[in-house]
C-alpha cells in the first residue's frame, strides 16, 4: 500500500532567484507543485544527484557565497 502523500512541514525558507525559477521550472515540467517537488528532491537525493557534480557544484557556490550575498 503506497504512503499517504500529506505535506506536514512548513518552514520558510530564502532562495536566490535562479535557484526559485528553476525549481518552478522544475516542478511545472513534473507536474508538481513547488512543495511536492521539494519533497520529491529531497526523498530521492541519492538517485537524483551525482556525487561527483554535487561536491564540485558545492565548492563553487560555497567560494561565491560571499560576494553574492553583497
């Protein structure tokens, strides 16, 4: 029997702009909504990212956090 989908947390949460269009992009191409996508993502972050690409993307964001972040 598959698991009831209900959305029981909220929280807030601060995006950059390019991050917020591409999840609606995202979640409009899946037929989702932005919850649900988030959702989906975050379940299945294993099978849905590669590690390589994850720790390289990372360490780019992280050295670029500050000097977007003014």
């Amino acid at each position: 029997m598959p698991k009831r989908f209900r959305l029981t947390r909220r929280f807030n949460a601060a995006m950059t702009e390019d991050g917020y269009r591409r999840l609606k992009s995202f979640a409009r191409e899946a037929g989702l909504d932005e919850g649900e996508a988030l959702s989906f993502l975050f379940e299945n972050f294993n099978s849905v990212i590669n590690d390589e690409n994850l720790t390289h993307r990372l360490r780019l964001f992280n050295a670029e956090l500050e000097d977007r972040k003014r």
